[in-house]
C-alpha cells in the first residue's frame, strides 16, 4: 500500500511537471486578455501610456487602434520589430507573410533568439507576439508572395483578411529585402487601390527609408526607380558574388521605428504623415519628400488608379495642400555657444550616383538605368525601354 | 521488484523533468561562445552580417567592438534597448544600472516581456541579453544611483568596471527619465572626465533626442538647461498631478537607434558623430548642433575639465573644424515631379516655448527658467540665480 502510494505520487509529481513543462514552453501567457483599453494609470494596465497620448492632446481617440488591420510583408530586421511595435501598440489584427527561417545569422537584428533558429519566421515571430499581447489577432502565412499561386492568394487575404473577414486589411507594409518582392506587392496594390508603405535598408547597413504609396495619388514603384539616400558608397563593393549584404540593429530599428510612426500617424490621425523619409546614419541626416506617378506608367492598374483619382479629386471638395519653404538655417554664433554641426554636402552625394533625375539633396535611385540617349530633357516619357526591359536589367546588377 | 523498477523508472523521469523544465525557464542559450568573430558567410555565424561592414568599407576594424565596454544607465523603453542592440553588436561589456521593477505598464515598449512582470528591470534584462549573446560580459546593479552610497558605488564602477578591471568604461549612456538621474551622472561624468551620452523622450511621446558630452569640450548639463526638440504642445497638459507620462515604442526605439549609431560610430570610427540629434515625430524633423561649455558654469570640476580640455588643445595639433553652411533646398518642380513636404514653421515652434536662449530651428529648452531682469543680452554669466536654486525651481515644476 505504502509502494502504490508512492507510485501514486510520483505519477502525480510527473503529469505536474509534464504540464508546466508544456506551459513553460509555449511561454504561456502571463496576462488575461483585455476587453476594452483603459487610461487607469496603474502598473498592471498595459495600456495607460497609450491611452495617456489622448490624455496629452497627440491622438484624439487611440482605442480605434484596435479597429484596424495591417499586413507585414517580410518579417526581418525591420519586418519583425515592426509587427513587435504594432503589437505592443495594440493593433486590432496582424497579417504576416515571409518564406524564411531563423539563422543564427540573424542575431545581429533586434527580435530573434538564438533558440529559435530553425523555426520558420512567422511562426516564431507570431509565438514571441502572442505573449507579448494576447488581444491582437494574428494571420500568418509561411511562403513566398512572388510565386503564381502563392501571389493569388496573398491579392485575397490583403483584399479580404481585414478584422472582419471579407474587408480588406488597412495598410500593407513592405519590409521585404528584394525588388521582386517590393514589384509583387506594388503589383498587388495597384490593382487593388490598396494603400501601402514601403522600407528598406542599404546593403551597406548605413542608410534606409520608408515610404507611403496611395495608388493613383503618388508616383508607384513602377511609375520611377525605387529611390533611396545617398549613401555615399561605392556600389561596386556591395554587388560581388557570394558576398552577404551587412546589417545592424540600429539602422533597422530606426527604420522600423519610422516606419511605425508613419503608420500610427496614417491611422490615428496626428502629426504630419510622412510622404518619403530617408535615413542616412553617417551623416545623420534624413531628407523627406512626395512624388507625383508617372502618367505612363507601365503598369495599368497605376494608370486606372491615377484617372480614379483624378475623378476623385475633381468631385470633392479639395483641401488646400500648401508647399511651405525651409526656414534659412540660422548659423550665427550666439550667447549659449551654439554651433550647427557640418551635414553631407551635395558634392558628396552626387559623387555616389551615376545619371540620376533632378531629385531633391541626399536622395538617389536604388539603381543607375543606362541612359541611350541625351539626358538633357528626357523623361521617363521618353524612355524606349519598357518596364520588363528596366527590370531585367535591375535584376542582372 | 517490479514495483521498485516502475517507482525508479517514476523517479528518473522526475529529475529528467525538473533538470529539463530548468533548463527551459532558464532559457538556456542555444549556442555557444564564440572565441574570435569570423566574416564567414554561413546561417551559423551570429557576426557574419557585421563583420561585413568592413568588406563594405564602412568600418575598418569591427572586431574592436570586443575590447569596449559600455555602461547603460536606465533600462527602460530606451536602456532596455540600447542595450539589447549593443549585445547583438557583440559589445565586450555592458555594465546596466537601474532600481526599478517590470511591469505590464511597460509593455508598450519594447524589450520586456509581461512573463516577467516583478522582476529587477536589470535582473531580467541580464537574463535575455545573455540568451541574446553570451560572449558579452555582463554586470548590473539593482539600485538607485541618486542616493549618497550608491552614487559613490556608481563613480566606483564607471571609473574601474572597464573589461579589464580596474580600467574606466568606454563610454557611459544615460537613458533615465528624470532631470536628479541625468544631473548623477553629469556630476559623475565631469568629476571623472568620463565621456557620455545623454538620451531623452518627451513626455507626450512625439520628441526625443540624443546628445554626446565630452567634459570640457562641449557643455555639459549644468552649464545650460536640457534641450530638446520643441514637439508644439502645450508644455501645461504635461505637469498635472497624478498624470502617467505617454509612451511609444516607435519613438524610444528611434532614439535607441540613432544613440547605439552613435555610439558605434563613436567607438568604431565611421561616419560623423554627432553632438546633439533631435527627433521631432509629429514633423518627421530632426535637428543636429554641436555647444560649448559655459566658462562659468556652476559645477567646479565642469570649469576645471574646460581648463584641462584648452591645455591639450593648446599642446596638440589641432584639426581644422570646418562650419559647413547647409546648401539652401531645392524646391522647383522637376520632370519627375517630386516635390519637398512641408516642414515645422520656426513660428509653431516659438510659439510651444517660453523665454529661451537664441538656439537653432527646432531645439528649445526642456524647461523654461523665469527671467527677473530685462533679457536683452542676458548671458547665464549674468544670471543671479545660482544652479542650485534653478535646479529647485526645475524640480518644483
């Protein structure tokens, strides 16, 4: 009896274990969820510094957070910190698309553990999530977006995998590493009318940006090369065989950080949203600008979208949109000892480039194009190559 | 006997159990210590993406990222991160200081997780860096550095904690909340001619900045009041009683960002280091200067490092710094139709401030001090006020 007892106990001791064990790791969630977002300032609520940007006159009602959706195409270096910042921001649903798995090459990047390396991506990424912040919703989906099929059904769930099913999600966030991928989603945009922000970050690890793309409103990826900061590199050094590209936290947190801002601004309504906003980290420098799309587009939902808009535009009342001139910097030496610290010079960012259009200071295209004739006056009206043209040729550099 | 095989068979598999559920809870690193950083391009290497900035001629010797060691003073929304990314830069020690605990009023921010909600903030964030990267060293102290011991413990550690005991830290970084912190380690700093940095957050969430402060060199806390990126709010909204300041994960990881490329820039020479770096989020604005020390600043040892600081100078030869003028902006349209986007005016940013000291567009003083006598020319020379009682009135506001 006092045997089977034992036994009893012993088998009692290793189901307990058994199950604290499988708790422990799933990283169990410490938190219930939260049914309505509270401002009560106490330490359980993780909520109140949120709420408290009503409080503070930034964002009038910062609850509607939870009403959108947003997909993250690409979840690395910048990808990942942005699903993490939505997340912690308390973003109604989240849908996340990479193909990839977790390196321990990728620890140099914020979010990954090394104890998650074999693991796909997504699904790691939706796992660390979920713990952080039970109440978002989460759609993940383990492929690449560039291929047919796969293509066809990432168009569905940006067109139909909105909070409520069948509603398109809110805003798609390209955070992938390649131009095919970044020309897929533009693809799926355009014919979609679906507004999108893009990022991306140099090889070279020191410059990235961000940029807000409304189809038929601004120009699309199609309508110009993608544009990026000057970096001031060589780019010989960065295109050779079997080298990898560089990276670090710092670059693409910052750019996931503005990325982020862009997209809380864009749905919560503050603060002036951001068009284009490059980072250039050896200069410090971060020049911001708008593009209007190319008329002849190659792409022709680009141009269904831009005569969308025009009727759009014609019919509603249009809200003044003023260019406001930069200030003159004032650099006279004052009582406190103030001094303005040197910034990139013009020079310096055009020596980077080669035939590149008038484009504002510190900004340049991703990729030189060939230029067969004159440059004086040419457009990309007057371009013969076509899109595929240009695109094969991007791809062979 | 087949009974005592099954309880030995239970208890085996009990010890397997605890030995393994430990192993879990600890998380216990997945990969083991790395001797030397290797440029190898394979999945397996945690360095392979940084060593590579030396291929892309970004920085010359990355590994010397080894042989410095940092002190994180701070781990909240921007310590916690700094420090996460300075790990996964392979940093060779981080020495962390913070008396705080976790809570889920934290988890808007990024880093923590609600598992560890009543943990030290420096506990559990030893416990993550380490799983992040276990070839950093790590030493943290759970205490305030404000109180009379602790500071003289604070002194004792930035002056000796280097990696080789005995030797100073490389650099100290002030990621605190609160004016008595910043001014600890400002005494701290001057009496001991330890180079720092100092970064901040505004408490609506919007502005941020970083600032690098070499004592004698540039001013430091005591010599003028804090800048900061004027965010155009109501400065009124954000001093009443019982009021959580708001948090955002994008902006602290922003200023994360652009302090750890400061400090790699810094410590692993690329790129221009910069003296002051603001972050304006409502106007994607973000300002740079550099300031000289006040000759006549209340703290003693501030005054002697400025006297030090022109003896070397005078002693060395010195390089040419060159006040480049920024070239004005560009605006006309041009074929690709690329317009600037309106910036903050000087007049919305004047209007968010009270009296303050001639300083570039953009920057303003974290706190307005009450002017007794005409301002017209008035210098902090001429101020009656000695910094005791202005740091008095700051506190009392």
């Amino acid at each position: 009896m006092a045997t089977d007892s034992v036994v009893e106990g012993l088998r009692a001791r290793v189901r307990e274990l058994e199950e604290e064990l499988n708790r422990v790791r799933r990283h169990e969630t410490h938190r219930a969820k939260i049914g309505k977002m509270s401002a009560e300032v106490v330490d359980s609520n993780p909520y109140s510094r949120l709420m408290a940007l009503k409080r503070m006159g930034i964002v009038q009602d910062y609850e509607k957070i939870r009403t959108y959706t947003v997909a993250v195409v690409g979840v690395g270096g910048v990808g990942s910190v942005t699903a993490e910042m939505l997340t912690r921001c308390g973003i109604g649903k989240l849908l996340l698309f990479d193909y990839d798995k977790v390196e321990l090459a990728n620890m140099n990047r914020l979010f990954f553990q090394p104890h998650q390396a074999g693991l796909s991506k997504v699904e790691a990424a939706e796992h660390t999530l979920r713990n952080i912040n039970p109440d978002v919703q989460f759609e993940v989906h383990n492929y690449n977006i560039t291929t047919i099929d796969n293509f066809q059904h990432f168009m569905d769930r940006i067109s139909k995998g909105g909070l409520q099913e069948g509603e398109p999600v809110d805003l798609v966030l390209s955070c992938v590493d390649n131009f095919e991928a970044r020309m897929a989603i533009n693809t799926a945009c355009n014919e979609l009318g679906q507004i999108w922000m893009e990022s991306g970050v140099s090889e070279n690890a020191v410059s990235g940006h961000i940029q807000l793309i409304k189809p038929g409103e601004t120009a699309c990826f199609a309508c110009a090369p993608p544009l990026v900061v000057a970096a001031n590199i060589d780019e010989k050094t960065l295109k050779r065989e079997g080298v990898c590209a560089a990276s670090l936290p710092t670059t693409m947190g910052v750019v996931a950080g503005i990325l982020v801002q862009n997209v809380l601004k864009y749905l919560l309504h503050f603060g002036t949203v951001s068009y284009y906003l490059g980072y250039n980290a050896m200069q410090d420098f971060f020049p911001t600008m708008s593009m209007k799309p190319n008329p002849s587009c190659d792409d022709k939902y680009c141009r269904q979208q831009q005569e969308a808009y025009k009727l759009r535009e014609a019919s509603e009342p249009k809200p003044e949109v003023v260019a406001v001139e930069e200030s003159p910097v004032v650099h006279e030496d004052n009582e406190w000892g103030i001094e303005l610290v040197s910034e990139i010079s013009e020079e310096e960012l055009k020596d980077a480039s080669g035939p590149v259009p008038e484009l504002p200071e510190g900004i340049t295209v991703a990729y030189t194009i060939p230029i067969t004739k004159p440059t004086s006056g040419a457009t990309v009206e007057d371009t013969d190559q076509s899109l595929e043209d240009l695109m094969a040729q991007m791809k062979k550099m």
